[in-house]
C-alpha cells in the first residue's frame, strides 16, 4: 500500500506537469488565436493602434523622416469607405497580414517607382490577370490577402503608399501600428516632432477598431480570470510538488542514517529527480500535443515562445522545492523519522 | 519545550497543507463561476447576433428619385402626403417589420462634448461647426430610430427609459426624447436639455437614457456600434406643412423615412418586391426597389464568434475536468495519509458507516470553506454576488465526485496491514 501510495505520489507528480504544461501550451496558442481573430476582424488594425490626423501637406518628407529614424513600424493611410483600401509603408520586421499566395510588401517595394498591391482573395477574379486598377492607374498585385476561411481580408486592398502623390492628398485618417506599444509611441513622435517642427498640425484621435471581441461584447481572455488560472497551476503544481517531496523524506532520513551518501548529495539526487519528473511531463505534454497534431485533431503550434514558456514554468516549480530541501537538510535523522507522518 | 516544538512544527504541517487545498479548491470554483456566466453571456450575444443575421432576412427599400425625376417630386404639392401613405402602409403590414435606421448628422448647439463624437471623425475628417441664426451648431453622429428598430436589435440601456409611442408623434410643445450612447455619460445627464438643428427642424431634446456600451446595429455589410451616437426618435408629423420650411424638413424626413429595411423570415425579395409596388402604386410615387441586404461581413464575424465559442467553450471544460480531477485526487491523497488512524478508529469500534459521515463532514467543511473564500472573491472583483446557484451547483458536484472514492477505499482498508506496517 505504501509503495504504491509513493507510487502514487509520482505519478500524480508527473500528470500534474503533464497537464498543466499542456493547459498551459493550450492557452497560450489560444491567446494568439484570439489576437489573430481579433486582428482579422479588425481589418489587420491591432488594438495599440495610433490613428491621426493632420493637415501638414508634405507628407513625403514625414515618410523620410520614419525611413530615417523610425523603429519597426508600418505607416497607413485609408482611402476607403469601409477602412478596406489602404497606402501602407512598411518598415522592418513587422507581423504581416495572412496571405494565400505571394508575398507581402517589402523594402525594395517603396520609393522605387513601383506601384505594387496585396489584395484581398475575393477582388481577385482572373488568374491571369496579376493586376488591378487603383485611382485610375495598374498596380501589380504581388500578394493575395486571406484565410483558408471567408474573412474580412478578402475584400481589403494595400498598396504602397509612395505610388500616390503623397503632397497633393485630402484630409484623412493615418495610422500607424508596429511591435510593441513603445515602439508605435516613438514612431508616432518622430512623426508628430516632424509636422510641428514644420509649422502642421497633428491630432491622435480616438478611433476604436471594433472586432469580434466587441462584436461578443465579453472578452474571454480577460486578465482575471488569467490571473486565476496562473495562480491555480501553480499553486496545484507547488501542492503536488510538496506531497511528492513530504514522501522523499524518510529516504533522506535513512541514506542519511546508513551513511552511504553524503545529505548533499542525497538533497541534490532528490531535486534531480523532481526536476526529471517535470522535464518528462512537460516533454511528455509536447508529445501528447504532436500526436493529436499528427492525428488531425489538433492544430496547436509549439514554437520557441510556447517551449520557453514550458521551461519558466519547470523552473519556477523546481524553484519551489528547494526552500523545503534546504530545510530539512539541516533537520536531525530522528525528526526527519518522526515527520515522516 | 522539545515538546512544545515538536507539537507546534507538526500542527503548522497540518494546516498549511489544508489550507493550500482549499485555497485550490475555492480558486477552481471562482474560475468555474466566472467561466460558466461568461460563457451564459457569451451564448445569449452570439445568439442576438445569428438572430439578426440568420434568423431573418434583411431588405434595404430604396427610391428610385434621380435628377429630373427627383427634381420634379420635389416640386409636387402633394409629395408629403404620397410619403406618409407609403410609410403608414409600410408600417401597418404586418407580414414583416419595417425598421428605420436613418444615419443623418444632427446639429447640436453650444456643443460640450468631444471631437469624437462629431460626424466624419472616424474617418479623420475635421468638420467645423456651422452658425444658425447666430448660434454655433456641431455637426454630431446621429442616428434616428422607430420603435421597431429598439425592438429588432434589442438596444439595451444602462440607464433611463425608452421613449413612449406618442414620443414619436412630433409635438412642437414637447421635448423629443434622446438617447445617448454609452460614451456621452460624463458629458450630458438624464434630463438634460439639448437644442438641435434636424435638417432644418429645429427642436429641443430631453436626455432620457443611456445605451450599454457597444450597442450596435446594421449598417448594410457593416456593424454599427453606437457608443457615439445621439438618438432621436424618426418623427411622425400628424398635420400637414404649414410653411415652405416645414415642407422642407417633413419631405426629407418622410423621404428617409421610406428608405428603411425589411426584416422579415417568410417573405423572400420577389415577394417583397410585389408589396412594395403595390404600395407605390396605391401612394402614387415611383416604384422603390428592394435590394436584399448584403450579409458577406455580418457572416464572416458570425462564423468567427462561433469557432472562438466552440474553442474557449472546449478549453474551459478541459480546465474544469483539470480543477476536478485535481482536487479529488490531492483530497484522495490528502485521507491515504489518515489511513492509519482509520485503522485504528475501526480497531477500536468505530462502524464504517460513522467513519464515512466523519469523512464527508471534512470534505462537505472543506468545501463550504472554499465556497465562502470563491463568494468573497467574486464580490471583490464583480462588486456584486449573482449567478450564486452556479457556485452552489459546482460546489455540491465537486463534493459529490470527490465523496465517492473516498468512501469507497475506507471501505477496504487492511486493518491488521496498516498497523503490522507501523510498528
């Protein structure tokens, strides 16, 4: 009975790793999945989007400016109704809109006397026809915009912004997205710095982009309920880890008896094997995913961001049982014995 | 002392791991609270949308008055009376709904609000206010509405009331009752007063409510949310123009008026088509088209909330079946160590029976505990308690999955095994 309660101990151990890796590889692949869903329904407008406006006409020279200084970023200007055709400049390493076929924008493609689009999968009506008309001038389509599924990218246009005459254009709403809020700020100062310095006007305007999250009026991922289950891992796995070293306890205490290993020695073996049994559930949950991948059930990506997340977690858990590994190291045989209950 | 010690060590052992347990169990309960009314409320607005997409069929009624012709309807005598027999035949048929949704710019004076709730913002557009008769009017979002559109989208407000039917009768004595979107609170109260320029109409407005955040109605293809908006209602005019002026306003609100949409589940666009030029004809005017509403987006986002349901759906079971799973295996765990003792209680005469209720008394103690923390945590983030049955359900089925090995293994304890082990 004892042997297989320790047993026990073990595997709840290992399962505990196990599942709470793959809830964990499971919400981080969701919460992507919601931002991409969002984003799509947004028309590729992200949630830190900075949307302006301004009355400055030399707009080129605001372009070189971003060219020049700007970080990472990609600059719109919308030109239709329904926020679906849009100029973009595109600069650096930024998340491209999903495409069927071709490639996005790239640096080459501005301010080289190009004029270049990506269209949306449902404006595309000719195979043969890699072209469309665009304020009555052809504009090589080099993308096709969209998912496996209709969306609403199928009707959008982009285009490069430098094949329009940038100073002669109406008052209208630009935009400007990019990694990270930090970065979109100070891509958006070297803009605004650029047109005040030259006597325009700029305004940031409060334009929210309405998705699917606010089309549901709840946002499922809200950071509460995130804080809950974090909070709910973790302290289930510190709790399994506990039970499962509470029953290292008497091992210790007789190694440490006999004499036969040193009580380092015997501490470090003890939190070799926690950390075995939680590198073989966190392996065990990635191969669990790949399976259900290989199958067809699943579609769960594991990248580098979903296995470092696995790694914080191991090492956050590993991290809790040495407190409690230190502490009975400095304990007398005879309590170690007696605590065994 | 030594004593003392040893007693004190052991009683924090046994009371840390206790409480660790019900700390996991009352976080488990709080995330299926919050997980099963989030998905209620989720359910209910994914059902309104597919009751507005799929469940009835939308038709734009259109005019057909272009430059000579619109010209010339213009100029008729009779062409108010011609709209308001069309709209009133319109509105009586009751084989569907005919719903107004005018989207028209309204002019507000001495407006105190922000830009963003001015007409063309969203599109970066700045519109200077314009001056009437010397006073600063701002041109603002507006949306004009009749009682079937409240009705069809189920507009919902976060205060105030609706307007009563006769609110929608113009009464050059009485203040037209406006709602505003749920972002104007701040910057107009209930019962405010507001002076407003209609296409010429110039009448005075009453704040009587406010919408929810993110009402939102159909615009063709698009959502429109309403956040922004000033509502009035799409007013009926009992008497005929009494001046060159009012004849403007009421021809251009009648006009708008017509222009509305068809809801409907039975007719289809043909059928529709028929009534319409019935109705035109008996009015006199030219025939109006009926064009079926373009749904390609409006379905798009359909389809998308419903794979982001079925998904966070599918998750949130899986994390449930966790918290479960977990929690009667650490409170199986949790009795395995008190195995002994249950050896001994029934060595010493103890029924099975006894054994088994003082066993549920400490799960049903356990489970009360993690009721009372998930209750208090739920009114620190919510401000409020409701849904409670949804706690009281989980929490009596996770006493009830976690009773049942429990029970079963003291049943078949070993007991000369347990105390030949430890001695």
């Amino acid at each position: 009975m004892n042997n297989l309660y320790k047993n026990n101990c073990r595997t709840l151990l290992f399962l505990t790793f196990v599942i709470v890796s793959t809830l964990s590889i499971i919400l981080i692949n969701y919460t992507n999945y919601l931002n991409t869903e969002n984003k799509i329904s947004q028309g590729f407008y992200s949630n830190n989007t900075v949307f302006f406006r301004t009355d400055y006409k030399k707009m080129t020279t605001t372009y070189e400016a971003l060219v020049s200084k700007g970080e990472d970023c990609i600059l719109f200007r919308e030109f239709g109704l329904n926020y679906d055709i849009r100029g973009i400049y595109y600069k650096g390493n930024i998340e491209q809109p999903k495409l069927r076929e071709g490639r996005f924008l790239k640096a080459t493609d501005f301010y080289n006397n190009r004029k270049v689009a990506v269209v949306g999968q449902g404006i595309m009506q000719d195979d043969n026809d890699r072209t469309i008309n665009l304020f009555g001038n052809e504009y090589e389509v080099i993308g096709i915009l969209g998912v496996e599924r209709p969306s609403l990218y199928d009707q959008m246009i982009f285009f490069n912004i430098d094949s329009i005459d940038l100073d002669n254009i109406e008052e209208g709403l630009w935009a400007i997205d990019g990694n990270s809020n930090t970065e979109i700020m100070s891509n958006f100062d070297i803009v605004k710095d650029h047109i005040r310095s030259n006597g325009g006007n700029v305004d940031i305007l409060e334009v929210k982009q309405h998705g699917v999250v606010d089309m549901l009026k709840y946002n499922i991922v809200n950071i509460g309920i995130l804080t809950i289950i974090v909070v709910l891992f973790s302290l289930s796995s510190i709790y399994v880890s506990q039970l499962w070293f509470d029953h290292k306890k008497q091992e210790f205490a007789v190694v440490k008896l006999v004499g036969y290993e040193s009580s380092k020695k015997v501490i470090f073996n003890i939190i070799k094997e926690f950390i075995s049994i939680a590198t073989a559930g966190a392996s065990g949950s990635i191969l669990f995913i790949l399976i259900l991948n290989i199958l067809g059930i699943s579609q769960i990506k594991i990248d580098a961001s979903v296995i470092i997340s696995g790694m914080i977690i191991i090492v956050f858990c590993s991290s809790m049982v040495i407190p409690p590994a230190i502490s009975f190291y400095n304990l007398e045989v005879r309590e170690l014995l007696l605590g065994e209950n | 002392m030594f004593n003392n010690i040893q007693s004190s060590t052991k009683k924090s052992k046994s009371i840390i791991k206790p409480i660790s347990l019900v700390l996991i169990l009352s976080l488990g309960m709080t995330f299926i609270y919050f997980a099963i009314s989030s998905f209620a409320l989720l359910s209910d607005n994914i059902t309104r949308f597919q009751r507005q997409t799929r469940e009835k069929m939308r038709f734009q009624v259109v005019d057909n008055y272009f430059g000579d012709d619109e010209r010339i309807f213009f100029d008729s005598k009779d062409n108010i009376i011609r709209l308001k027999q069309m709209y009133n035949a319109l509105t009586s048929d009751e084989r569907y709904d005919f719903v107004v949704s005018t989207i028209q710019p309204i002019g507000v004076k001495n407006f105190s609000g922000s830009e963003k709730f001015k007409n063309m913002y969203e599109r970066g557009i700045h519109i200077e206010d314009v001056v009437i008769d010397g006073e600063e009017y701002s041109i603002i979002k507006s949306l004009q509405y009749n009682r079937e559109l409240l009705e069809s989208y189920n507009l919902s407000l976060s205060d105030g009331r609706y307007p009563q039917d006769d609110e929608y009768t113009y009464n050059r004595e009485a203040s037209v009752p406006i709602l505003l979107g749920s972002d104007y609170k701040g910057t107009y109260y209930l019962g405010d007063t507001i002076e407003l320029d209609y296409i010429g109409l110039r009448i005075r407005g009453a704040v009587i409510g406010f919408l929810e955040e993110d009402e939102y109605i159909f615009d063709q293809d698009s959502i429109v949310y309403l956040n922004r908006f000033l509502l009035i209602p799409s007013l009926n005019f009992d008497g005929l123009p009494n001046d060159k002026l009012e004849k403007g306003y009421q021809l251009r609100i009648y006009l708008q008026k017509v222009n509305g949409t068809i809801e409907t589940n039975t007719l289809n666009a043909n059928d529709l088509q028929k009534i319409i030029n019935e109705i035109t004809y008996n009015s006199n005017l030219k025939a109006f088209s009926v064009i079926g509403a373009n749904n390609i987006n409006l379905s798009i986002l359909n389809m998308q909330a419903n794979e982001l349901f079925v998904i966070s759906s599918l998750i949130g079971s899986l994390i449930i079946i966790y918290i479960i799973s977990l929690v009667s295996s650490l409170v199986e765990v949790e009795l395995r160590t008190n195995t002994r003792r249950y050896a001994i209680e029934l060595l010493c005469g103890m029924s099975l029976m006894r054994l088994r209720q003082i066993i549920i008394i400490k799960i049903l103690i356990f489970v009360s505990m993690a009721l009372m923390i998930s209750l208090f945590s739920i009114y620190m983030i919510n401000g409020y308690l409701n849904h409670i049955s949804i706690l009281i359900l989980s929490s009596f089925i996770i006493s009830v999955i976690v009773s049942i090995k429990p029970l079963t293994y003291v049943g078949n304890i070993n007991i000369a095994q347990e105390i030949r082990r430890r001695i």
